[in-house]
C-alpha cells in the first residue's frame, strides 16, 4: 500500500515536471527598424582627429615621464657601479695590510 502511494506520487510529480517544461516560451518582441541617417562624415572624421591627437599627446606625455624615469635608473646604476669599485678597494687594501 504505501508502495503504491510512492508511486502515484512519484508518477504525478514526473509529470507535472514534463508539462512544464512542455509550456511554450514568452515571445520574443523585436523593434522596428528604422531609418536613422549617419552621422555626417566631417563631425565623425572631427572626431577621430581629436581622438588620435590626444591619443598622441598622452604617448608624449609618457615617453617623457619613461625618459626621466630611465635617467633616474641610470643615475642609480652608477652611482651602485662606483660603490662597487669603491667596495673592491677597501677589499684589495685590507688584504694588504
């Protein structure tokens, strides 16, 4: 008997599973396509202008900042060059001694 109840139960909730997946979807609504007129060619070119000039401005901008940003490495590597031959001084003329 309780067997029997476990199956009914188990039979309906199969298929009311399938009876809703069986359910067709919402529709889909799409827009109308409408005329849109472009963009003139001389505001677009204008724009692209302005993009590429201050496109060029900011890589100007950073090859400045790279530069002064090398300089400084390039102070810092000799000035750890000259403390290395400073060091290999002391070095020689404590062997000496």
């Amino acid at each position: 008997m309780m067997w029997l109840k476990f199956l009914i139960f188990s039979a309906a909730a199969l298929l009311s599973g399938f009876s809703a997946m069986a359910q067709s979807p919402a529709p889909i609504v799409v827009p109308a396509a409408t005329d849109s007129t472009p963009a003139p060619e001389n505001a677009q070119k204008d724009a692209d202008d302005a993009a590429i000039t201050a496109a060029i401005a900011l890589l100007q901008e950073l090859k400045t900042q790279n530069d002064q940003t090398i300089k400084k490495q390039q102070a810092a590597l000799e000035a750890l060059d000259q403390l290395q031959k400073d060091a290999d001084q002391i070095r020689i003329f404590s062997k000496r001694g």
